[in-house]
C-alpha cells in the first residue's frame, strides 16, 4: 500500500510531466527533428519517444519503460548528439555493446567502447579525450558497470571529463537490474549509487522493459534519484501472437512439431528457441540439424568468435534460428524476428514477456510459443533458489494451464496494466480458439492422490510426479500401488492436468530435496489447504478435452451456484 501511494504520487506528477515535455517548442527541437530524419533515417517518433528527449534535454533524470523493441535506444543516443560534450551509456553486456556500436557506426555516429579488452591505443584516445577534449570527439561512450566499479583510472578520467564540462548525460540501460526484484539483477549495478554524487549536474536517464512497482522504486532508491520523472509506453505489442501448445512427451514427437512449423508455418522466416539449459540448447539444435533446419546453439559457454559467428549468421538468415538459453538476445536489435518458441516453459512472467517481445519488433505480426509440459515445471522448480522465483515460476504455471483468459490480459496483471480483451484482437490462442469450458470435478483424484501419497510417506519414499503417476496408473513400483485407488480412465497427459491444477491451488505442494550431485523434486500434500468432508474441487478446461471418468457442470449451472452460495452465506 505504501509503495502504491508512492507510485501514485509520481504518476500525478508524470501527468503534468507529459504535458510540459511534449510538443517541440523547446530551442532544440528543430534540430532533433532534423536528426532524426538525417541521423537516424526515421520520419517519426513514438509519443513517449518525444517526451523523454525533451526532458533529458532540460536536463531531468528519468525512468523510461518502454516495452522491449519500444525504442528506447533513440532516447539517450538522439540527445547525445545534440550539443557538445559526450554520454556515458552503462549497458550489462559486451555483446550487446558491441551490437549497438554497430547500429550506430551504420548511421555514421561514433560510439566507442572501453572495457578489459579495448586496446592501449583505443584507450589513450579515449582518455585523452576524456581528459583533454582532444578531437575526435566521442559522442557515445559505452561500459559495462563492472568495469565502471572496477576501474579506478578510468573514473579519475571520468571526473576530468566532467570537469572540462564535456559529461553530458548518463544513460543506464536494463537499468532494472539495479533491484533485486527484477529478473536480471547484477550486483554490478549497485556501484552505479555512486553516480548522482559524483555528478549531481548530470542528467541521469534509466531505461528499462520492466515496470513493476517495486523494481521501478528500488531503482529509484538505488540511484539515487528518487522521485525523478518517470515515463512509459503501454507494454500491449499489438502484433504479437501468444500461445501456449501442450508439449509432447516423446522427445520424438516434440522434433516432429519443431520441424514441421520451422519447415512450414515458419518457413523462410527468423527466429529464437529458448531451451532451459546448455545441454538442451546443444541437444535440440543438433537433433533438428539432423533433420535439415538451419540453426545453431548460441549460449555463455560458446567460445567468444564461435558466439558471434553465429549470431552473425542469424542476423543475416544464414540460419533460421538459434537455440538459446535466455542469457541470448538482451537487447538485440534482429526487426524481423517472427517467432520465438519457448522450448520450456519461462521462469517468471517478466521472462515470458521479455524474450517474447524479441519477436515482431519491426511492427509486422509474429507468433510467441510457450511448448508447455507439466513435468518441464519441475525441472525449472530444481534450479529456482529463492521463494521469489517459486512465486514467480507458478505465475507461469498458471498462465500455461490458463485456457480461458486472454493472454494478454494475464500478461496484463503483471505489469500493473489493466488491458480490455478488446484490446487482443484475438491474437493470442485463447482469445482466438475460445473454447467452451466445463468444469470437471476432480475431488476423487486428489483423495485417491492423497491415499498414494499417505501410503509412500509411511514407506519413507519420496514421490516424483513420475513415481506418483505410475502409482495412480497402476504401473511401475507395486508397493506405492493403493488398492482401493481407481486408475485414471484419461490420458497420462489429463492425468498430469489434474496434479498441476492441484499444485497450483494448493491442495498439493512441491518440495526439492538436495544431494551432492543434484535436485530431486517431490510432491506432498499441500500444508495450508486441506481436504474436508464437504470441500468440492472443479477445475475449468475446454469441453472438446474429454476427461472420462469425471462428473462435469456447464459454467452457467456453476456460475448459478455460486450465485446461491453466496445469498445462503
Ligand atoms: P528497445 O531498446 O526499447 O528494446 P531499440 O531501441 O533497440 O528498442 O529499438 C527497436 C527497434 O525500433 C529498432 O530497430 C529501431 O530502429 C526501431 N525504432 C526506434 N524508434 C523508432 C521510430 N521512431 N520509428 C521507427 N522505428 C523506430
Ligand atoms: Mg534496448
Ligand atoms: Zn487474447
């Protein structure tokens, strides 16, 4: 409640904000205009993209959010070339340094780069620009905040700069991962506190695709800047299709559905497949190499030239796709990327959303894929360390096993944005399919799952949802076998709908458990909810997924119940 009332007092001031840094009556507009056009080779900005170049330029700090591929680039380079004097940009990645200098080296503009590795020549021009205003002028100079808070000699050379008056901004790019709460933090950032101290006259500006309210405040807090102007574009990217398609269980079967849409519906066109670890990155590219795909692994263990060779090819559709663990395509500029496939499912919302969003930014349509399976939860449950990250993976649970709300809309929620389904255009797969759902009351599964479960605890053995689902099926280990339990008359698959739903509610929970060598997940019975006499468990799913065995009502009959319930109570 605090941070809302917090949020809210910003926001108020964000409202006046926008009305007096909008329009182009300001001394540098016409020059902006003409570098956009002339520089950048646009015609027009995006409404927030105007806002936030006019009020860096009078000198305010600000945190922009703009959807990935929103353009927030333009915001700190535009402006760093109005004027003399250089920006400092700090950006968490070599690599996307190195893909923003060549955008930039593209339109003609210098942007230089100092890290570990930059040669002694490179540096001594750099610093005797940085401390003498020899020519060339530096107009953009980019470091990681590692280097930044590592670096002694090049903060001295920092503070000359400024003191020739020649640092003009400071520009902070995934600025969110400054805050623990957001979903890259880097321990790195926090020196970045540092900044505003040291150059209070300097404008700061922070951009970032993440918006929650306690990323952004945190920010805020971290750098010192609290209360600054804050501005943000709707995240809705209108042009994107999301959907969520069950993941089969053969590995076989899984290739056949990656071949055929990479071969057919995908055909000639580029894209991103997430995989969840190294291994599977390596894994899948080679098993749909074998089958004629052009595409290749891209993740942190790639040797240096290897990754950017292969990102290189990407870039210019030599391959189709790349199989990538999510540390891939921060800020990666590829415009006509139209699809990205999340081989599993992402580990937060904010995930889901990011890497997403690195399809269609070009504006034209391009399909987002989340290849959900139940038991994937369980592998992305073993790497998660905090409860954080719990709270954040079941979000995504959730949003997998949602088969009736718009997507978009449960994107929505987690970026304190509220969109009409309207707004969907029927672009994502619930919106477009929209089944008729029935409720099925699965209150006999989750006691017959409770039964296996008593049982295997009273043997001291620990259930996996494999042990649990033979157990159900009859199948596997005799002894977790419970005699009076009724095998499932529904798919394995269905079967493992029922147990997620129940996860997802509470009625179940998972629990890790460590050896030396790995981490075994478990399921129990849940702590908070339990089981009563009269407690009726019904869990929504679209009619044409027939569950046999299970009694079901129409929404209607459980929408007028509920109607009854409440007038009783
Ligand atoms: P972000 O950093 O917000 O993810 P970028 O700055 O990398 O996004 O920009 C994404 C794409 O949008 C780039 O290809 C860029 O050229 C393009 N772009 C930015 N601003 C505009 C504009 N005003 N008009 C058209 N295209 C733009
Ligand atoms: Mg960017
Ligand atoms: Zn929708």
């Amino acid at each position: 409640l605090e941070l809302e009332k917090e949020f809210n007092l910003n926001r108020s001031f964000d409202k006046k904000s926008e009305d007096l840094y909008s329009g182009t009556q300001f001394p540098w507009s016409t020059r902006v205009q003409t570098l956009l056009e002339e520089k950048f080779k646009l015609t027009t900005f995006r409404p927030t993209q105007l806002l936030a170049i006019n009020a860096t330029l009078s000198k305010k700090d600000l945190l922009l959010l703009m959807p990935t591929g929103g353009g927030k680039s333009l915001c700190y380079q535009l402006p760093a070339l109005v004027g003399n004097g250089m920006t400092l940009v700090v950006s968490p990645l070599l690599s996307l340094i190195e893909d923003q200098q060549i955008s930039l080296n593209k339109l003609g503009i210098v942007g230089r780069s100092i890290n570990s590795s930059t040669s002694k020549e490179d540096k001594k021009q750099i610093y005797e620009y940085m401390s003498k205003g020899t020519k060339p002028a530096i107009k953009l100079l980019y470091v990681t905040p590692e280097w930044l808070s590592k670096s002694k000699i090049f903060k001295s050379y920092l503070q000359k700069c400024h003191a020739l008056g020649n640092l003009n901004k400071i520009a902070i790019d995934e600025v969110h991962c400054c805050s623990q709460w957001g979903h890259d933090f880097r321990p790195d950032y926090q020196f970045l506190s540092l900044l505003k101290d040291m150059f209070f006259d300097v404008p700061i500006i922070g951009l970032t695709a993440t918006a929650t309210l306690s990323v952004l405040l945190d920010v805020q807090n971290m750098l010192n800047i609290k209360g600054c102007l804050i501005f943000r574009s709707s995240f809705n990217r209108p042009n994107l299709f999301y959907k969520v398609v069950p993941k089969p269980t053969q590995n076989e079967d899984c290739l056949n559905y990656l071949e055929n849409i990479l071969k057919k519906d995908f055909r000639n066109q580029s894209g991103i497949i997430y995989a969840l670890s190294i291994k599977d990155t390596e894994e899948l590219s080679q098993a749909l190499r074998n089958r004629g795909i052009r595409i290749r692994p891209y993740h942190a263990n790639l040797d240096a030239n290897l990754r950017s060779s292969v990102h290189g090819k990407w870039l210019n559709n030599e391959y189709q796709a790349v199989v990538a663990t999510v540390a891939f395509g921060m800020g990666i500029d590829k415009p006509d990327v139209r699809f990205v496939i999340h081989h599993s499912m992402p580990k937060s919302m904010e995930s889901l959303y990011q890497e997403s969003g690195r399809a269609g930014r070009d504006g034209k349509p391009a399909t987002c894929i989340v290849m959900y399976r139940f038991s994937d939860y369980f592998r992305s449950s073993a790497m998660v360390n905090s409860k954080t990250e719990e709270t954040k993976l079941h979000s995504v649970l959730e949003y997998c096993l949602d088969s009736t709300t718009c997507r978009r809309k449960l994107l929505a929620l987690h970026f304190d944005e509220k969109w009409e389904s309207d707004v969907c255009n029927k672009m994502c797969n619930n919106c477009k399919d929209h089944p008729e759902i029935v409720y099925y009351n699965i209150t006999s599964a989750c006691k017959y799952i409770y039964s296996i479960i008593e049982k295997a605890e009273k043997q001291d053995v620990h259930l996996t949802l494999l042990k649990l689902l033979d157990a159900w099926f009859k199948t596997g280990d005799k002894n977790l076998r419970v005699e009076n339990v009724k095998q499932p008359n529904v798919e394995r698959h269905h079967a493992e709908i029922i147990i997620a739903y129940l996860l997802m509610k509470g009625f179940l929970i998972d629990y890790k458990s460590y050896t030396a060598y790995a981490t075994n997940c478990y399921i129990q019975k849940g702590r908070g909810r339990c089981l009563t006499d009269d407690t009726v468990i019904e869990m929504p799913l679209p009619v044409d997924m027939k569950m046999r065995g299970f009694a079901k009502r129409s929404v209607s009959d459980v929408a007028d119940s509920e109607a009854k319930r409440i007038k009783i109570d």
